[in-house]
C-alpha cells in the first residue's frame, strides 16, 4: 500500500480527533466515524489495527490532556535516537558490547548538556505528573 504525502498529513488530521477525544468512548465513537469514512475505505488495515491493540490505548485516556500530549508527542526521543545512531554510525565497529556502551553513556552526558529548554507547558505538566504519580514523581527545583 503507497501512501501519498499529502494522505499522511490529511490522514494523521483525522487520527488527531481519535487521540485528542477527551475520554475513551468519545475515541472509540471517532474511531468507528473513521472507519466509516472514505479513510476507512482506502486504509481498512489502519481501523483494524487501532481495534485489535484497544485495549492498550484504553489506559492513555485516563490521563488528564496535558499528561496525554506529552505522551504521543515525541520529538525529543526521536532527537535522542538520532543522535545515538550518528555516534554509532561513525564508529562502526566495537571490539566487544562495553565498548559500545561506554561510548553512549559519554555521548549522553555531552548531549544531555545541551537540553536547556523546556515545553512551555512543562509547570502545568509537571503539576499533573506530581497528581498522578505522587511516589514516584519526584520534580527538580530549578
């Protein structure tokens, strides 16, 4: 199946309303108008998919909005893997796994001293995970 990209970003558009539905039954109800729609009918397998794996997106909707938008919203890892695999990359060969994690682990610290911004919604975030996960989310006093 070829996908075009001006059907990714209209397709992810439509996604969006299943994901930023404010409870569980609200998705569900967006999910079945998708697959009802002209998206279902081009991309069947995408439906099927997000209702074989329900039950593990049931949880995400517990969350209050802010928890679950930092929770799909992803640049930042996508960022930390990118610039892992160029390290890797570069080496190419490890004389043995020590090796290999040794390099990683001086390459975080070099990384994770250029992490100076914060979403602007953090002080709110923070907030929610402190609510939520009271033993064992511990905030950093900045």
């Amino acid at each position: 199946m070829q996908w075009g990209v001006a059907d990714v970003k209209a397709l992810t558009t439509e996604l969006r309303t299943i994901h930023r539905a404010e409870n569980a039954d609200a998705a569900f109800a967006a999910l079945e108008e998708f697959f009802s729609g002209s998206w279902g009918e081009k991309y069947p397998p995408i439906t099927l998919i997000w209702k074989r794996q329900w039950e593990q997106v049931i949880p995400f909707f517990f969350y209050p909005a802010e928890v679950r938008k930092i929770i799909y919203t992803n640049n930042a890892i996508d960022s930390l893997h990118m610039q892992l695999r160029r390290i890797i990359k570069t080496r190419g060969h490890f004389p043995n796994g020590d090796a290999a994690v040794k390099l990683l682990y001086l390459a975080l610290r070099n990384i994770i001293k250029d992490w100076k911004m914060r979403t602007r919604e953090w002080n709110s975030d923070m907030n929610q995970f402190a609510i939520l996960f009271a033993d064992r989310f511990m905030p950093q006093i900045q």
